[in-house]
C-alpha cells in the first residue's frame, strides 16, 4: 500500500469539495439580485434551473461512472480528467456572467430612467434613500422597472448559456464527485472505519472557504465562479498524484446504475418509507440550499457565507457521535431526529429571532443531513442483501441526489416567486413550506418505518432459515 494514502486521500477531500462550495453557497443571491446590488436580476425560477443543474448532471453522468472507472480507466485519472472539465466549465461561467454583468445594469438603468417620482428620476430618488427605509412610491417603481419586458428579455439571455454551461460543469462534477469515494473504498486498508473520518475533510474544506471567500472577494459577483475554477483545477491536478487505482474489469450495467435490480426492496414497507422521507426531504432542504444566503443577506446578516458553516459544523460533529450512538441498534430514532431537524429548522427561519436562526435554524442543516443520510448507509446494509446493496444505493442517489433536488428547485422556486414582490421577498411564508415538509416527512417516518434486522447472504432456495 502507498506511504501516507489516509493523508492523501484526506487532502482530495479537503480540495476537491470547496469547489462546489464556493459557487453553491452565494450564487443564488448573485443571480437574484437587482443589478443596483450588483446582480443579474434573474427570476427564482431561473435560478431553479441554474441549481437543478446539479440534479440533472446526477442522472446524466451516473451511467457512465462505472464504465469509465470500472471497465475503462483508472479512477485517478478520470477523477483529474473530469475536475479539468468542471474548472474550465467554471471559468467560462464566471467569464459569461462577468462579461453580461455590466449588460444587465445598462438595460436596468435605462428603463429605471423612465420611470420618474414627481418629476426626478426613481434612481435619483433611490440614490438618496441609501442606509434607509425606501419610500413606497420607490419600492413600486423599482418593482416595475425589475418586471418590465426588456429587462426580463435581457436577464433571460443570460440565463440560457449560463444554464448549458452550468449543465456541462455538473455533468463533469458528478463524474468526479463519486470518485472520491471508490478511491477512498479501493485503497484505504480498512474502508468501514476509516472512509467517514476521510470524508469529514470534504466538509472540512467547505467550512473554510465558507469561512474565507467573503474576505477576499465580492460574493455578490460572478468572482466566487473564478475561486470555484481554481480550486477545482488545483484539487483535479493533485488528483493524478494520487494511487494508481486500475479498473477491476467489472463495472456495472445500465440497468445497475440505475439501480434496478434493487426494486424488487419495495415490497418492504420500511424501504418504502424510507425513499418517500427521503425525496421529501431532500425536496425541502433545497429551499435553505439555494436560498439561504439570499434569506441571511436581507435579514441582516453579515456574512452569511460565514454562518452557514455552522450546518457543516453541526455535520462534521454528528459524524463523529454516530458510531458511538450505536446507529444500528437506535437507527430509527437517529433518522427521525434527522427529519424532524428541517422542521425544526423551518420554524427557526420562519419565525424565530436573530439568535434562534443562528443557534438553531442553521446548524440544523447539518444535522438533518448526518442523522438522516449519513445513518441511511447502516440502513441500507441492514435491509438489503449483499448482492442488491449497490443497486439499493443507486436508488438511494437517484431519489437524493437526482429526482429530489431537482423537483424541490422547482418547488422552491415557485414558492419564492409566490412571496416575492419585485425583489422584496416574505420570508415568513417561504419558509412555512418546508416546515411542514419536513413535519410531514418526520411523522411518516415515525408511525410506518421499522427498523430492519441484518441481512446476510440470502440463503438458497429451499434451505433452512437461520437461527
């Protein structure tokens, strides 16, 4: 085995995963944002589309994993090759939305330019209303300047190609992304016990840059796209010093990828629930994904970029707790409490104080994600036998990764567009929805779910049942 591999493999994690952080956490704001803070005034659901990206790129890139690297290449070499192509994706997003950025402001301004409150121009008005309350006339006027048809035409102009470009950036992403886990998997000497220590330093690397990005640039701009492609194209190069991993000469199927012949686990009632919780939930954690920087930003917030890496906090500490809280053995009650944390999480954001969202509200994030998901592995290899757990954990990507985020963009989106008035948005009742996801997904989850026993090899035919 190669010198130091734990400490390697450490450090892809540490590199690889701020990539996606740096651009996932602010964009959202950037894009819906009015040009006069900076932004490129896309709707919500534009920006639906933009974020759902990473969903598509999931069920795009998720047949060919097991060709390229189990069939075809080594997995280093995929891995670099595939992080080269998300970099460049990267840059070209931020060089697009650079170059448009200044397109944008003119179309805003001139239209803003003909819309007058008693006799001056609104963005004169505007100008001197800085640091205070917006008059209403100026609040309307700014409302019908953000909704008129050219500056809709021009923000949809540049929604189209940075979509294509944002599509082919995730593709790459979703190639890679697996990747570090069959490194991890092939050449650490004990997977089970080391591979959630090995990961945490992808969570790590995301509270860093989460931490430092809002110090050393503007996140209101197309520059975290620029740090995102230098990170990606740092971790993408390291990628091909790491060990050779050479195909098995495998590989799945398609109809593997896709996890088919897992379905046969749906005549279970607790694996039933246990995919319904988890679309559900990974449909309403896309309302705090995508939009809880732009929530914090209005709401005051200094840095939120900065707060938000209290979730990766709450995460990185839950996976240290898990193996001492006996998941196998209390494996249903670590699950709720996962599910029942977005509710819990919903209430903060949409009602709580300062300090409730910030003590509360945000570390949930971690929490619902390490309770529900993280202890969603032990489940998965208690309910399935050894020859479906594959599959069964292709389903579990499809729904978690795929379908889920994507249809809850699309929820997320409408929602906020229902609340939104110009650029105002009622945060309140945005924040209402997944509350009650997520309550609903917690109580399902509680009456019908049953913890399963541990399967072993499923005897032959005929044999005698173990005792």
């Amino acid at each position: 085995m190669p010198r130091l591999v734990r400490t390697r493999l450490s450090a892809m994690m540490f590199l690889f995963y701020p990539g996606l952080g740096a651009w996932a956490i602010t964009t959202g704001t950037y894009l819906l944002s009015s040009p006069l803070k900076g932004g490129l005034n896309f709707t919500p659901g534009e920006v639906g589309w933009i974020y759902s990206t990473f969903a598509i790129g999931a069920v795009l890139a998720n047949p060919f994993i097991g060709l390229l690297a189990d069939r075809l290449f080594r997995a280093e070499r995929v891995f670099a090759v595939a992080g080269l192509g998300c970099a460049a994706f990267l840059f070209a997003s931020g060089w697009w939305c650079d170059t448009n950025t200044g397109r944008i402001d003119a179309v805003y301004r001139a239209v803003a330019a003909e819309h007058l409150i008693e006799g001056e121009p609104v963005l004169a008005v505007y100008a001197r209303s800085a640091g205070a309350p917006l008059p209403a006339p100026v609040v309307k006027a700014l409302d019908r300047v953000n909704e008129d048809p050219r500056m809709r035409a021009a923000a949809r102009a540049v929604f189209w190609p940075l979509f294509a470009l944002m599509l082919a950036q995730t593709v790459c992403l979703q190639i890679a992304m697996p990747l570090t886990t069959v490194l991890c998997m092939r050449n650490l000497s004990d997977p089970s016990q080391q591979f959630s220590r090995t990961r945490m330093f992808g969570t790590l690397g995301w509270m860093a840059v989460g931490i430092t990005m809002g110090m050393v640039l503007d996140t209101v701009s197309a520059e975290p796209f620029f740090l995102a492609g230098g990170i990606t194209l740092v971790a993408a190069c390291y990628g091909l010093t790491l060990p050779a991993t050479p195909p098995k000469g495998g590989g799945r199927s398609l109809a593997d990828s896709f996890g088919l012949p897992a379905f046969v686990l749906f005549r279970d009632r607790s694996f039933v629930v246990f995919i319904l919780v988890a679309l559900l939930t990974s449909q309403m954690n896309q309302f705090y994904g995508v939009y809880g920087h732009r929530y914090l930003t209005d709401a005051g917030f200094a840095r939120p970029e900065r707060l938000m890496t209290l979730g990766q906090a709450t995460e990185v500490v839950c996976m240290f707790l898990i193996p001492v809280l006996k998941p196998k053995k209390t494996m249903k009650w670590l699950m709720f409490l996962g599910a029942a944390g977005g509710a819990v999480r919903g209430a903060a954001m949409a009602w709580g104080p300062d300090w409730l969202v910030v003590g509360l509200g945000v570390p949930m994030h971690g929490w619902n994600f390490a309770l529900y998901f993280v202890v969603a592995a032990t489940f998965i290899d208690a309910e399935a036998p050894p020859h479906l757990r594959a599959s069964a954990q292709a389903i579990v990507a499809f729904v978690a990764s795929g379908l889920g985020p994507w249809s809850g963009n699309m929820m997320a989106a409408a929602t906020v567009d229902h609340y939104r008035t110009g650029t105002v948005i009622d945060w309140s009742g945005v924040w209402v929805v997944p509350l009650i996801g997520c309550g609903i997904a917690a109580t399902v989850f509680a009456l019908w779910f049953r913890t399963p026993p541990e399967k072993g090899i499923t005897p032959p035919p005929g044999s005698a049942p173990a005792r």
